[in-house]
C-alpha cells in the first residue's frame, strides 16, 4: 500500500506540469488555433521562474515575471497567427525553437545552482482521516491545488457559460461566429494570450516544485506530451486531468524501476512515456478511423473577415 501512495504523490508531482500546459492548449486550440509552442513555452516559463526567483526569492514576483514573458510570446503568437495568418505550425515550431535556444541562452548563468523551495504547500491534516486519498491530499503544494481548480473553472466555463459557447463557435466556425457579433480576432487573441500563461505556469511549476534546478531542454519533451494530452483528452478539461497524471505515472514509473534495481538501461527507461505516447496516439486513430476526432472543425485554418466555410 505505501508503494501505491508513493507512485499516486509521485503521478501527481509529474502529471501537474503536464496538466497546465494541456490546460493552456486546451484554451488556445478551442478557438481555432493550433498551439504547437508549448516546448519553448515551459522553457521559457522555467528559466524565467529560475531567474527571478534567485534573485528575488519572492514567488508572487517570480509567478508574475512568468505571467510577463508569456503574454510577450503569447502576443507574438497571436499576430503570426490572427493578424498575419502565417502557417500555425510553422508558427509553433518557430516558438518551439525560439523558446529553446532563448532559454539555453538566458540560463547559462545559473545552470545547475540549486533553487530553493518556492511553493509552500497547504497543509490540512484533518484530510489524513480519510482511507487512503487523504495521505495524498493532505499536503499538495499551492500550484497543484490551482490546478484542480483550474480544470474545474474551464470545464464549467466551456461547457456551461454563453463566453465557453463563444470560444467553441470560433473554434468550429469564426464566420458564424462573427456575422452573430462575437470579435473573432480579439477574442483569439486573447485565449492564446491566457492559455500561453497557462503554459508558462506549466515550466514554472516544473522548476520550483518538480525538478529546482535548471538544466538546458529540462523539459525533455514534456510540452510534446501535452500536446498529445490534448488529443487524449479530447480537448475535455476533466479527462486532461487523468491523461496528465497517468502519463506523470509512467514518468515515475522509469525511476521506480531503478531503485528496485533493475539492470535495463535508464536510457530505456526514461522512453517509455515518450513509447507509449506514440502507441495511445497511434491506437486512438485505429479506433476513431471513421470517427469525428472531437477537435475543433476550423482548427488551423486561418479566419479572412467576410470568408465563408
């Protein structure tokens, strides 16, 4: 049993990094816009967490010089891909690279230096009564707690307000969407914007809960998987919460294997969310062949003012 609440707390410290930046997609791809940046994003959310916070030691100032540089991106995102209507996946693996080489860049000074615990947890022992889960949530720190609620709010946002039927308009059809009133532009604007924030708290919470220390392409991928957790999820708040944290298990997963002592190579080891990404992904187009994919119908197709699909 102690093994199985160890694996559940260390899903959960995985999964969280994972799940906010499957959040921000979420956000982003629902109104019509393919987000393919989230690798540059989580970077440099991180190295800009890792920057700030040794030089401040305040985490309100490190969460908000995070928020800073990814409404930056974000605005660049927007107008590469609103206003100028370039390619969106060229224009996601431009911020991909960008993000990389800007972050090995800017974390050359404090690469390896050790950052001090930034997010203090809440504690409830009260919870600890409760069989079993309640070991696991008595003492979740505050990013992870955000998280669940945040999966919560969009979830009821989307599907239960007139402002989540707006979002989900542009993303099926921003022609219709606009002839009824809705300011297509500025509104996409604006979801890339806080889905990109979303991101960046995703590489913030990385370093300051996951991994505090700064390491060159520390995200190993993990923007990636969120990009696939949205296609899991099938662009649901409430099922990426699951796909986060079953995906955050198979990264610990490798590491558990180690510590039994196990002789095949960490190398190995280490894909194995990466192996079964690729054959959930592979499996759901199987399965969904003759299926709709649940994504947005004008996903990645640029919307011209007085265009007709």
């Amino acid at each position: 049993m102690e093994i199985v609440y160890q694996m559940l707390l260390a899903a959960i410290s995985s999964g969280t990094p994972l799940l906010f930046a499957a959040l921000g997609g979420i956000l982003i791809e629902r109104s019509g816009i393919i987000q393919l940046g989230a690798e540059g994003l989580m970077l440099m959310g991180a190295v800009t967490a890792c920057l700030t916070f040794i030089h401040t030691g305040s985490l309100t100032v490190t969460l908000l010089a995070v928020c800073g540089i990814s409404i930056v991106l974000g605005m660049i995102h927007a107008f590469l891909s609103v206003s100028l209507r370039a390619n969106q996946i060229v224009c996601g693996l431009a911020m991909t690279l960008f993000g990389a080489g800007l972050s090995a860049y800017l974390g050359k000074p404090v690469s390896g230096l050790p950052v001090p615990r930034a997010v203090p947890k809440l504690d409830m022992p009260w919870l600890e009564a409760v069989p079993f889960i309640g070991r696991i949530f008595a003492h979740l720190d505050y990013l992870t707690w955000f998280s669940f609620v945040l999966v919560i709010a969009l979830h009821m946002f989307i599907h239960k307000t007139s402002w989540g039927l707006h979002l989900r308009a542009m993303g099926d059809n921003p022609a219709t969407a606009d002839v009824m009133g809705i300011p297509v532009h500025a509104l996409r604007y604006g979801y890339i914007i806080a889905g990109s924030i979303l991101i960046g708290i995703a590489g913030a919470d990385l370093l300051l809960v996951y991994s505090p220390t700064w390491t060159e392409g520390m995200t190993t991928g993990r923007g990636w998987i969120a990009v696939a957790l949205i296609i899991f999820a099938r662009w649901n708040p409430v099922r990426a919460l699951i796909c986060a944290y079953f995906f955050g298990a198979l990264d610990m997963l490798g590491f558990r294997i180690q510590l039994i002592g196990s002789e095949i190579p960490s190398y190995f080891l280490k894909m194995i969310p990466y192996i079964v990404t690729i054959l959930v992904l592979m499996f759901l187009g199987w399965r969904n062949r003759n299926k709709p994919s649940g994504s947005p119908e004008a996903l990645g197709v640029p919307y011209i003012r007085e265009q007709r699909f």
